[in-house]
C-alpha cells in the first residue's frame, strides 16, 4: 500500500480507482517486475485490503476488484539485461559524473546484481571487511528492502575495487554513502534514487522498451559481466 500511495502521491483510499490501478500495474511492468510477482505480491494484497474496507463499510467499491495481469508475455515484450555495449555506455558515461549516486550506483549494479535502491540507501558502515574479504551489507537498518531473504552480505568485486569504490566509501565516514540524494516524503533515498537514475539512464540513448534502467542489470548477471578497461 506504501508502493501505491508513493506511486499515486496520495494516500486517500477514497480517491483510488481503477485507472490509478492500471497505471501503477503498468508502472511496475516497466521497472521489470515478473507479471506473477506483479499479480501475485502487488495487486492480490491491494485487491485483499480495499476489499476489507468494502466489507467494513469504509469504501462503497473495491477499485482492484477486476484489475488482474496476463501471465503470458511475447517474446518482443519480455525485459532483458544490458548488452555489453549498453552496460559500457552506461559505465563510461558514470565515470564523467560529479553526483555521488550517478557516479557509483550504476558501477555497484553491474558488479553486484543488487537493486538500485537497494544501492542507493546504503551508509559507509555497510561497505566493510568480514574475514578480510570487503563486502558490501544490504541490511535492514538501511532502509526498506524487498523482504527478509534480500538481507544478504556481497563481497566487492576487484573491478570495482580498481574502479575506486573503496575509496569513495572510506571518504564517508559515516551515515548515508548517498546523501546527495534527497529522501522522498516517505524517507526513502532509495525510491529517489530508482527515478532519477532511470531518467538519466534513458537520457544516455539505452530507449529499448524491453530495458529496465534498474532491473537489467540483474537480468545481465544471467550471462557475462563486461569488464570494464
């Protein structure tokens, strides 16, 4: 419900109805969610809830009654990860930038699978050495993850050691890696960070319908990360 009302930019359930759950299921096709993760984990408890206040005489109709997915998509349609020459435009393009966010989430995705806003809510005491090894906690106490298996420890890839990942982390000494990024009415960096950096991806030329600017980085561990020289 969170999800939807950060979509919507509102939280009046009474001014919630079915195009508004058209749109955001539409929304949530194109940041790359799986149809039955959009059926099953987004719409099926926003449908559940309106219903109770159906039931409870809160709302006279349940704006999510018939709003349901096709689980079938074509092939044209389906999101894939970058290629390697997107994933080097992307990259190079990341190398130029000033802003904290441009210049090293990108470069954290391509080299960990994680979500960008997972990237983006990260503070400089995640990013430390367990057993010697540096790695990189996507805890809880950052922020809002996807749920309790998203809790996970990553070790820092030598590439993105030598791209000076490290370095940047150690300049911060403490707090958000990312604070150039302003949190959203929710106290979310990671859902401000998900929608600028999806722009400014798109501003680079990667336009493909089937590109996710924040998922395809997970599809593009699928096949062999492009080390970049």
């Amino acid at each position: 419900m969170t999800q939807l009302s950060d979509f919507l930019e509102h939280d009046d359930a009474r001014r919630v109805g079915p195009d508004d759950l058209v749109s955001w299921k539409a929304d949530l096709l194109a940041k790359g969610l799986k149809a039955k993760t959009i059926r099953d984990c987004k719409l099926a408890p926003v449908r559940a809830i309106f219903q109770w206040a159906v039931d409870n005489r809160k709302l006279d109709a349940n704006p999510a009654a018939r709003i349901n997915i096709d689980l079938k998509a074509r092939s044209s349609e389906k999101r894939r990860g970058y290629t390697d020459d997107e994933a080097k435009i992307i990259l190079r393009a990341a190398r130029t930038e000033t802003e904290a966010h441009k210049r090293w989430v990108p470069w954290v995705c391509s080299y960990t699978g994680a979500r960008i806003s997972e990237i983006c809510q990260l503070r400089s005491e995640d990013i430390k050495q367990i057993d010697g090894i540096w790695c990189i906690a996507f805890a809880g106490e950052a922020g809002s993850l996807k749920n309790v298996n998203a809790e996970r420890v990553v070790p820092v890839r030598s590439a993105l050691q030598n791209e000076g990942f490290l370095k940047f982390a150690a300049s911060v000494r403490k707090g958000p890696l990312f604070a150039d990024l302003a949190p959203d009415r929710f106290g979310s960096r990671g859902r401000t960070g998900t929608k600028i950096l999806s722009r400014w991806i798109r501003s680079l030329g990667v336009t493909d319908k089937r590109i996710s600017p924040n998922h395809s980085w997970r599809h593009r561990l699928k096949t062999p990360v492009v080390v970049m020289g």
